[in-house]
C-alpha cells in the first residue's frame, strides 16, 4: 500500500492505486456522494496518466468526467453502451474504466504506449464500442448500433457524449433528424457543454444560440443540467426515462473541472488560447493541481467518516527538450506566411480551430482582418475559400492534414473544377506524432489529393524550405497547393545544398553515393534515410545515395532519369500508406522509360498504424533507420 499524502512533493506522480477504489466502491455510502468521490479519485489519476504520458486533454478529461462516472456506476446496465464522439477525453474514461476493474490496472501507466491505451478510442481496448476522434460521427454510428440491436432484438440503450465545439460538425446535425424520424428512443446524447474549443469560446466562432430550441426543433427530447453536479445530472436522467423519442441533455461544464486554476468560467474573459486544452502540465502545475484534488480527496472522505486515501507515487521522468537545432517547420511557416501576406494583400488565412497547431498565430495578431476562423467544419471552410478565390481573393487553408484531405475532398475537387487558385496547408502530417492514433495520424492524404487536377502536392524537408515552397505555390505554381507539415520539432542530420532552389518535378541529393539510390521527402524520412546511410556505410561499406523529392504527385522526366538511371538498387520510402503514396507516382515513372537494371523496393505503412511514443511507431511502421537498414540488407 502506498502513502498517506500530506503535501505533494515537486517531481513526483500521484495516483490511487486499484485496492483503494474496491474500498470506497464496498463503502456505505450514498450513491451520489460515492460518485463524487469515485469521480476525483478518477481525476487524479487522469492527471498522472496525461504527466506521465507527456501529452494528452486535461480540459475535456475533466469537464465530462462526472457525467461518465455516474452513467458507469449507477445508469447504465450491461445491456447498455457509452462512447464518446469528441474522443479526445480518452484518459478520462481509461481511469474511469480502470477504477471499476474493467481494464487491467497496469494500463494506467500505459497511456499512448503501444502496448497500452491509444491517445484516442479504438475499439482493441475493452470498454471502447467504436474508434472516435474524428468529429461528428457519434450519434451516426450510435443510430447504427440501435437498428442494428432491433433488428437482432437486443435490448440496450446508446449512451454518446459530444463537445459542444463539434456540434460545428454538419454531420452532427444530419443525424438528428433520422434518428427522431424512426423514434430512436433508445439514444441518450450529452452534449458536455464546457463553452471551449480548442481555439477560443465556441460563441466567438459559431454560436449556438437557443440551442435547446434548435434541437427540440429536431424533434428530439432535451433536457438541460448542471453536468459538474451529479444530483442535477442524475435528475435530468431520470426525467428522461419513458421517453419515447430520442433524448438529449445539454450538461452545463466547466472546461478543467476539479482544479481551480484549469478551470474557465468567465465568458467575459479573453481565452484566445484555452492552456490545458491538450498537452501534459508542467511539474508545477501538475504538482499544484494533484494537491488540489488530494485535499479534497481528503476531506470527502474526512466527511464521510472514512479512513483517507493511500496514493502510490511514481518518481515523474526526465523528459529531454527538443535540441536548439531542431528544425521547427511550423514557426518557419509562420514566419514564411507572413512574407507572403506582406506582398500579397489579397491574401487570407482560414483556420478550422487549429491556430496553435497550424501557427497562425502572428498572422491573426497582424493581420486580424484578413484571418478568418472557421471552427470544427472543414467543409464549409474549403467552400468559403472557394468563393473567396472567385472573387478574386488568395486563400491559404489550414487544418490538420487527416482533415484537410478527407473530410471537405469533395469540395477540395469542386474548387479545382473552377481553375481557382488556393493553398491548403496539412499540419501534424504523416505518421507522427504516434501518441495521438489512427485518428489523428495523416497517412492516406497524399492519396486523397494526388489526382486533384491541376494541384501539386508537397512536403518540405527542413525550415529553408518551407519558405521556398511557399513562395513557389503563390508565386509559381499555375494552380492550387497542398503543402504537407510536419508538426514536431525535428532534429535532421542534413542541410540542402548552398543555393538551391525549387525545381517542379526535380528533387535534391542531400548525400551522395554510388551503390544504392533512396528517394524519400520530409524530415522524418530523410533524416531516417541519412541516418541509415551512415550505418550502412559505416558497418557494411556500401554507398547510398539520399534524394530529396519534396513533389508528392508529379515527377520530371528528365530528371529522374538522369537521377535514377543507373543506380543498382532503387528504395521509395513514404510517410503514407504504400497505396497512393509517393512510390506509386515514383513506380509509374518508372514504368514509362523503365529501369531494366536496378531493383526497386517500395516502404511504407502497410496496415492503420499504431498510437505509442515516436520511435515505437517508427520501429512498428518499419521507417525507423535501424528498420530500413534491416530491410535494405535484406533486399540486397
């Protein structure tokens, strides 16, 4: 058993350990005040979960946890199902589940391990009825799994939680008129109406208005309660049972709920960034909000006329910062837009809730009248810069790279039917970061976009680039760009050479070499492929050559046949599924001069890949350098 816990000491993890779960859970307690103290016990250990992990939704985490506390302990039945669509309060729900004994308590350490719990549901963890994360499906797939259970004759109710920022989704609002039209009683949906985005309040981007009134126009049954008060909550619950139509209840939260300082309650206040939306706490804010939860841990439980909590603590690890020398191609397209805005008055930036992570911020605090933020809906964004570029404005299109290439692609292809010129620019693109998960990870978006007519794909190697590209899609390209980001700091052991400069079709050597050829693009391939070409020479003796092609969907002729024509063995590595990959442009150019004597190997990701650290994903995806060394000698 662990320690009673006094004052929480700087850089030490706190959690409460199984055994003191099943003590409170076997307790004589009333069930709404065992749900309180269930509830922040939950809380801490999602806050250990998130610190020990390094990343992961505080906000969210805490803001719906109360309302999934009590749906587990005391509503829901084993016939019944509960998911949520917002999927990123994930570790909310993994301590939630941990704490009844329905996950393996192990797993709380394991948070975005791979061979632990995803950053996002998938449904390979117990407890999780479908993979979330992407916005806006929950109530679709709940109506699925109700018709599916009538037709079966199962019983059981659906039970989905939504953010108040997705309901900017337009799927969402599809949803709900089926779902009253066939008398889908059995869908119970909380909206955990916390009042934040990721970006700013949901008001200042798309306000919701008389939302009881819009979705009791819907024809479903709404009920609306404080969503942090159990009692409250328990009693719209109930006021909904016999309903004959689906239900919704509007659960009024506090984004950060539990820890003082997490929390935001003024609507009044300027949150332009919203701090524990996503992302670990530091060790002193994490030290200062487990002592928060602690002391009232401590006193439920002095109120209850129980014994206090033991806590096991965990000795919190080092993490190692980025070097200084690490390549930051978000910071350098910030800084590269705002040269672009600067010649280009016409030129305006669009934003779907993502400004941190799309770097957009110094254009907004510039340039406030030509940002336009969209919200959570990507198609009526790539619209809106449809209409924009017709009357004869430049627009740039920002969103997360899984986002931007699936979700509005039919409007994408609507605005290329129109021979307009737009820039749309994929963030946090590839398979990394790992921790997120297949929801997250952009790895089928060049084949999303690649025969867009008249769009050029691609996928800057280091931060000099990211500039030249830019100016190259406003000031060269005849059409419209897809710029391709990856978001992390990025260490490369490369530099492309004095002088260049962009070339439609051509790529770089960043290494020269005689044996062996490698085209690959962006800094997590090409550092791993330089990395390998060291070893390989180094330990074997052989000479690689390291081509950069930052062109994703187009390849000059002449070009690759002077660059490839007489290597002996030829390796295409994607950041991407094989299928529509940069090797599968690579491998028809090839067919049409061919390469009669070189071997030809195709890398990249063959299956979803997994959520974990960095390097467990590259290792899993066989991307790592000591992966692509392995493979390569094995093909040799």
């Amino acid at each position: 058993m662990g320690d009673q816990i006094g004052r929480a000491v700087e850089g030490a993890l706190y959690y409460v350990p199984y055994s003191e779960f099943q003590r409170v859970r076997t307790e004589k307690l009333l069930s709404k005040q065992q749900a309180m103290i269930f509830s922040d016990m939950c809380r801490l250990n999602t806050l250990y979960m998130i610190a020990r992990a390094g990343s992961g939704h505080i906000g969210g985490s805490f803001s719906g946890l109360d309302i999934v506390c009590w749906l587990l302990l005391e509503e829901m039945t084993e016939n019944d199902v509960y998911f949520s669509s917002k999927g990123h309060d994930a570790p909310g729900y993994y301590s939630a589940l941990i704490g009844l004994g329905k996950l393996d308590f192990e797993l709380l350490h394991k948070l975005r391990k791979i061979d632990g719990l995803p950053g996002h549901p998938d449904i390979n963890t117990p407890g999780v009825a479908t993979n979330t994360g992407s916005l806006g499906m929950g109530v679709s797939k709940a109506k699925g799994m109700v018709l599916a259970n009538r037709l079966a004759k199962r019983p059981g109710r659906v039970f989905v939680l939504t953010g108040d920022g997705e309901l900017q989704e337009g799927q969402f609002w599809e949803s709900l008129i089926s779902a009253a039209n066939f008398g889908l009683h059995e869908i119970t949906v909380i909206i955990d109406h916390n009042k934040l985005q990721s970006d700013t309040f949901v008001k200042n981007v798309s306000d919701l208005g008389d939302l009881e009134a819009k979705l009791t126009a819907f024809g479903w049954r709404v009920e609306r309660c404080d969503g942090n008060n159990i009692s409250a909550f328990a009693d719209a619950l109930a006021a909904l049972k016999g309903e004959s139509r689906p239900q919704i209840i509007i659960a009024d939260t506090v984004k950060g709920k539990g820890v003082s300082f997490m929390e935001h309650t003024s609507l009044d206040s300027d949150v332009a960034m919203y701090q524990f939306h996503s992302g670990a706490p530091d060790a002193n804010s994490y030290q200062h909000a487990a002592q928060e939860i602690i002391d009232r841990l401590t006193q439920q439980l002095l109120d209850a006329s129980l014994p206090p909590l033991e806590f096991e603590i965990f000795e919190r690890e080092v993490t190692i910062p980025p070097a200084d020398t690490a390549q930051r191609l978000i910071s350098a397209y910030s800084n590269a837009l705002l040269e672009q805005a600067e010649k280009h008055p016409n030129l305006v930036a669009l934003d779907a809730d993502l400004i941190l992570d799309t770097g957009l911020i110094p254009f907004r605090d510039k340039y406030p009248e030509r940002y336009i933020e969209c919200g959570i809906a990507e198609q009526d964004m790539v619209s809106m810069a449809g209409g924009m570029a017709l009357n004869g404005l430049l627009p740039v299109v920002h969103s997360f790279a899984c986002f931007l290439s699936a979700r509005p692609n039919e409007q994408i292809y609507n605005n290329a039917t129109e021979k307009t010129k737009i820039i749309y620019v994929g963030s946090l693109a590839g398979v990394l970061p790992g921790g997120p998960g297949h929801s997250h990870q952009a790895v089928r978006d060049i084949s999303s976009l690649a025969a867009i007519p008249g769009m050029r794909l691609i996928e800057p190697s280091c931060e000099d680039e990211v500039g030249m590209l830019l100016d190259w899609s406003i000031n060269e390209a005849s059409g419209s760009s897809y710029i391709r980001l990856m978001s992390l700091p990025w260490d490369v052991p490369y530099q492309l050479p004095q002088g260049y400069q962009p070339v439609e079709g051509h790529g770089v050597t960043l290494v020269d070499g005689e044996d062996i050829t490698i085209i690959a693009y962006g800094p997590v391939l090409l550092s791993a492929a330089v990395r390998a070409t060291d070893m390989l020479k180094k330990n074997k003796g052989i000479s690689v050559k390291v081509i950069n092609l930052p062109w994703l969907n187009y390849v000059d002729s002449g070009w690759f046949k002077a660059a490839v024509g007489n290597c002996k063995h030829l390796f295409c590595l994607d950041n991407h599924y094989m299928i529509g990959g940069q090797g599968d442009i690579i491998a028809r150019k090839i067919s049409q001069f061919g390469c009669d004597n070189a071997k030809i190997t195709y890398l990249g990701i063959e299956d979803v890949p997994p959520s974990g650290t960095n390097q467990q994903v590259m290792d899993a995806v066989s991307l790592s350098a000591n992966a692509i060394v392995k493979i390569m000698l094995s093909r040799l």
